[in-house]
C-alpha cells in the first residue's frame, strides 16, 4: 500500500516520542529506586556510627549514676541529637529504661517493661551490645533506625512525577498535532495474492481509517425508495471520482453488496441509511437492483476498502439478526484503482460484480475483494492499445 509523505512523516515522529518517553518512565523508575537504595545504605551506615556514640556516652555516664535523672537526659539527648535513631532500650538487672525520638513511635510497654514496635519503615540491622558499667553486670543496650527518610522519599518522587508529567505532556502534545494529519489515513494490511479472494482479517476501527471525500458538487438523481442515488448514476459518478482520485494521487475502491435475504425488501431504505452513514455520505452510495447497493469509497485502499467492507457487514449482522440469518445472506465484492492509470468506472464496476459473485458461491467468505497486479494489467493496456493501433508502416 502507498503511504504519503506527512504519514511517513508522522510515523517516525511517534516512535521517536514512544521512545523518549519510554526512556523517561525508566529513568524515573531507575531514579527512584537508585536513590531509596542509596538513601537506606547511608542511613545503616550512620545508624552504625550513631549507635556507637550512644553506647559510649550510656555506659560513661553509667560509672557516674546508672538511671538516675542525670543519666536519663544524658541518654534521652544523645538520642534526639542522633539523625537516624527511632528508641533506645537499655536493659539491667536493676530494671529497664526506654527512649524515643517521637512519643509513641518506637517504643510499646508492656507491663511497665519497654519493647521496640514493629514496623516496616524501622531498619532490620542489629544494634545492640552490652555496656560495661561497674557494679551493673549484665546491663546492655539496644536500639532501632528508621530505614527510609521520608522528606527524601517525597521529594525523590516528586522527581520522578515530573519526568513522568512531561513525557505523558510530551506524548499527548504529539498526539494532538499528528492527529490532524493521522484522521483517516490508512493503515498497512496483509499483502494479497493476485487474483485471489481475500479471506477474513483482524478488523481495526473502520471510522479511524476511513478517508472521506466529497465531491464539491451535489449531485442529482436520488431515489424515492431509498434516498441515495439511482442506479443509473453508478457508473458516471464512480468515473468522476476516479478522475478526481487520480488527480490528486489518491486510491479509490468500489464495493458491489447484494441483499440475498427475501426479508432486506422491508429494510431497504435502513440499510441504505446505515450505508450511507457508515461510508460518510450518501452522495457515495447508489442503487444497485432490487436487493443491492454500490459504494464509492475515495481514499481507499484495496486493502481498506475490505477492511470497512468487512466492518460494515458485521455491524449489519450485529444491528438486523432476523433478517440475515446466516453471514451470506449479505455479500460483498470489492474492487479498486490499485495505481492503474488507465482504469475506467465500468472496469471497477466489472470486477467488483466479479468479486460479489464469487462471494455468493462461497459458504465461508461473505466478503470477497478482486485483485490484480498493476503492472501486469499494464502490459495488457500496452498490447490492447497495440492491437488496436495495427502494424507501423
């Protein structure tokens, strides 16, 4: 399928920002967990050299007056003056004393007996060690950190929003700007064999990848029966937008659809309706028969003219259950210009037909797209136009 340069364009655009930003929420992430991991080895580290501080200004002060009132605010402002130390517990046959930082944060008690709370922010390294102080053998101490400093966790992932925020700004920006250039442009589909019937596909939104295309000039002719055009205006409105389509570089596909159930005859005026909005405007849509219809899609695609063609066929399916009871009871052909130059509206015409008659022999493929190979329906033109024009002399 040809693509235009602006899709190509925008193409590249989006996955060089699909890349920035996916590069962006991995730093974040790296950012966030370098900096905790960082952050908790400090804090051990200093927990270590605090601790160490305690326990000598505890057991000094011990020799002095152990558990006097002196000796608790010796303990209780060697603690407060510490940056990572939550509680301290000093334990002696003569009893046990208990401090904290924060009321209430380390320390539970326990029939008058202090005990550390558990608590998943508290580091799990082990501080403790007995304190030799005369006369009070066996007394120890024992403390606990916290693991996290939560200013610096704050403002870590405060960080790590911001680089997030303006990835997610920088991809929404590109989405508002590639989105003009992306309304309706086609998508890349299964390459077809030549002369084949195409099978079923994966569907993709048919509105997405839709290019509508309306002519500037209205025109006339629309049935009482159904009010899209007459039959007999298929063949000069299909020829004026290949005129145009080829004008201005554009592919252009044609869909035969046929009614094989007896019940469409009641629904007809609705199922043109539902043509008519489904392909964009009714200006595209004419009669064809009793029980059919023909589509003019500008802008499309072999390959996306069966994709709608597939997507419109189910919705019909989905929307009218009591009329067409089986999948072939409404079957489609489809055409397309394909980057034949010389291509008229009654040879579309012809290989749509084609392509519809194939499918309403088929059980299995209600939808059936006829294909040929550009340069080998050139080489045909040259031999015709050859044939045609007679030995030089």
């Amino acid at each position: 399928m040809r693509r235009t340069g602006n899709t190509k364009k925008s193409s590249v655009i989006g996955t060089l920002v699909a890349s920035i930003c996916i590069l962006a929420y991995l730093g974040a992430l790296v950012l966030v967990i370098v900096r905790i991991s960082v952050d908790m080895e400090q804090r051990r580290a200093d927990a270590g050299r605090e601790f160490a501080v305690l326990s000598g200004i505890a057991s000094a002060a011990g020799a002095e007056g152990f558990m006097d009132d002196i000796y608790v605010r010796l303990v209780q402002t060697a603690l407060n003056d510490s940056r990572v130390l939550e509680g301290v517990i000093i334990a002696s046959p003569l009893g046990s004393l208990g401090f904290e930082r924060e009321s209430g944060r380390a320390l539970a008690w326990i029939d008058g007996a202090p005990s550390f709370r558990s608590r998943l922010d508290f580091s799990r390294q082990e501080l403790f060690r007995p304190l030799g102080i005369p006369g009070v053998p066996g007394a120890s101490i024992q403390a606990v950190a916290g693991a996290i400093d939560t200013n610096d966790l704050v403002g870590t992932l405060a960080q790590a929003a911001i680089i997030v925020g303006a990835a997610l700004a920088l991809s929404f920006l590109t989405m508002l700007l590639e989105s003009p250039s992306r309304k309706g442009a086609p998508s890349a589909a299964r390459p077809l064999s030549d002369d084949a019937p195409i099978g079923r596909t994966t569907l993709r939104s048919a509105e997405a990848l839709r290019e509508a295309r309306v002519d500037r000039r209205p025109p006339s002719g629309y049935s009482a029966r159904s009010q899209v055009l007459g039959m007999e205006h298929a063949e000069s409105r299909l020829a004026h937008e290949i005129d145009r389509s080829a004008a201005e570089g554009q592919d252009i596909a044609f869909i035969a659809v046929e009614f094989k159930s007896a019940r469409a005859d009641d629904y007809y005026a609705r199922l043109a309706a539902d043509a008519a909005r489904f392909f964009s405007s009714k200006e595209f849509i004419c009669e064809r028969g009793e029980r059919g219809l023909s589509v003019i899609c500008p802008g499309l695609s072999l390959d996306m003219g069966f994709l709608n063609a597939t997507e419109f066929h189910a919705r019909i399916m989905g929307k009218y259950p009591d009329v067409f009871a089986h999948k072939t009871d409404l079957c489609m052909g489809i055409s397309a210009r394909s980057e034949r130059e010389l291509v008229n509206a009654a040879r579309l015409i012809f290989e749509a037909e084609e392509a519809l008659e194939r499918a309403m022999m088929d059980p299995a493929s209600p939808v059936i797209a006829f294909k040929v190979d550009p340069a080998k329906y050139r080489a045909f033109m040259e031999g015709r136009r050859g044939a045609m024009e007679g030995p030089s002399r």
